[in-house]
C-alpha cells in the first residue's frame, strides 16, 4: 500500500508540473503576478534569513576556536573551516530547510484555501489553467530570487563570525578573516548558489502539489501544510546528498 500510494502520488505530482509549465494565457498578468511573489516569497523572508545567518555564523565560530586546541592546526584554521561549512550546507541546504517552513506553508495554506473555498474551481470553470496561473508565477519568483537569498546568508553568517571575534576576543580579527580569505575556491559560491536554485523549486512546487489537491476544510489544509513541509524537507535532504555527489566529485 506504501508503495502503490507513492507512485500514485509521484504520478499526480508529474502530471501537475506538465499542467504548470504551459504558456500563461496573459503575460502581462504572469509578469505581475511573478513580481508580486518576488516580493511576498523573497523579499519578505530577508529579515528571516538575516537573524538566522548572524547567529549561525556565530555560533560555528565559537564552536570552531573551541574544539580547535591544537598547537598543530594553524591559527587561521577557525575562519577557513567557518568559511567552508557556510558555503558548502549552511547558506543552501540548512536555509532552504528553513525556509521550507516559512515558504512551503505559505504556499500549501494559500493554495489550499483557495481549493477548499472553490476558487480554483471558478478558474477551472472560466476556462484558465489554474495551476499554471496560481503556481507557475511562485515557482519563477521564488528560483529568481533564491541566489540573492544565499548571498545574503553568506555575507551576514561572515558578520555573524565577526561580530564574534571582535566583541569577545574567542580569536583574533585579523586572524579570522585571513582565515576566511585563506585557500578560497570559487567553485564552493557556485555550488551553494545552483543547489539552492534545486531546493527552491523543490520548495514552491511540492508545497503548491498538496495545497492543489487537498480536499476537505480548514482542518485538511493545516495537514496539508505540515505534509508539504515534511515533503520538502525530504526531498531537499536526499536530492543535497545527489548534488553533492554529482558536483563536488
């Protein structure tokens, strides 16, 4: 029954993204509407994204000097090894697990209230592909600005470590930032950068799936929600395991 269910939920999901990706009926509106999410799904989540990166970046760098004690490991050992889990998990898989829970249910409780309240119904009924109108606009806007995000997570997680040599003296400034700048690859920035674009669709349209097809009430579309996080949650955790194979090897 597992299985069956999960092909039967796999094929539903296929054939929902083949209703997605059509030509919109009315560009004008497309774009609209893509600029208007730009703003809900990315703009809105900067806040987020700042708190969480400062005090991440902080709480790596403390932990860093902490367990390197060793008078073999070279003093700028903090700042590179801070540098390289911010680039190669933190600023795309860790964020994009958090933002999971702010984006994806976002998107499965709007859908979802649409659906239980039979508006997409009357999109359907006037003769407009509802799931390209309602989630292809979220799927661009939020893959648009993703990298912006990440920037933004990398820049202030850096601060985060900053701020935490400077006001409590745990290592050096001048140490920690040669560490940051020591044996930099530019690779690890466009890495992050196209796994988050992986993640962000991930994200916008398994959530925009079970906001689609939830059938019930307002209880249903709080399931429908916390399924949607879970889901994505998953799937951003085995497809970071692929692309970390496939381009760091």
């Amino acid at each position: 029954m597992v299985i069956t269910d999960s092909l039967t939920t796999f094929g539903q999901y296929c054939l929902f993204i083949n209703k997605i990706f059509s030509v919109p009926d009315r560009w004008k509106t497309f774009f609209r509407r893509t600029f208007f999410e730009i703003t809900k799904l990315g703009v809105d989540s900067i806040p987020l994204v700042i708190v969480i990166s400062l005090f991440i970046g902080a709480v790596i760098t403390i932990q860093m000097q902490l367990n390197i004690v060793s008078p073999l490991v070279p003093s700028y050992s903090t700042g590179l090894a801070t540098r390289e889990i911010i680039l190669l998990e933190f600023s795309n898989s860790i964020l994009c697990l958090i933002l999971a829970g702010k984006v994806g249910s976002n998107i499965a409780s709007e859908i979802g209230t649409m659906r239980v309240t039979e508006q997409i119904d009357a999109l359907d009924i006037m003769g407009i592909n509802s799931a390209n109108f309602l989630v292809l606009p979220k799927i661009v806007g939020f893959l648009v600005y993703m990298p912006i995000l990440v920037i933004f997570c990398i820049f202030t997680s850096f601060l985060g470590g900053v701020l935490i040599s400077i006001f409590t003296g745990i290592i050096p400034l001048n140490r920690f930032i040669y560490g940051l700048q020591t044996m930099f690859v530019e690779w690890y920035v466009w890495y992050g950068l196209i796994k988050s674009l992986f993640f962000s669709f991930i994200i916008t349209s398994v959530s925009a799936y079970y906001g689609y097809f939830v059938k019930g009430g307002a209880l249903e579309v709080g399931k429908a929600s916390t399924n949607a996080v879970v889901a994505s949650s998953i799937l951003i955790l085995l497809l970071d395991v692929v692309l970390t194979k496939l381009l760091l090897q």
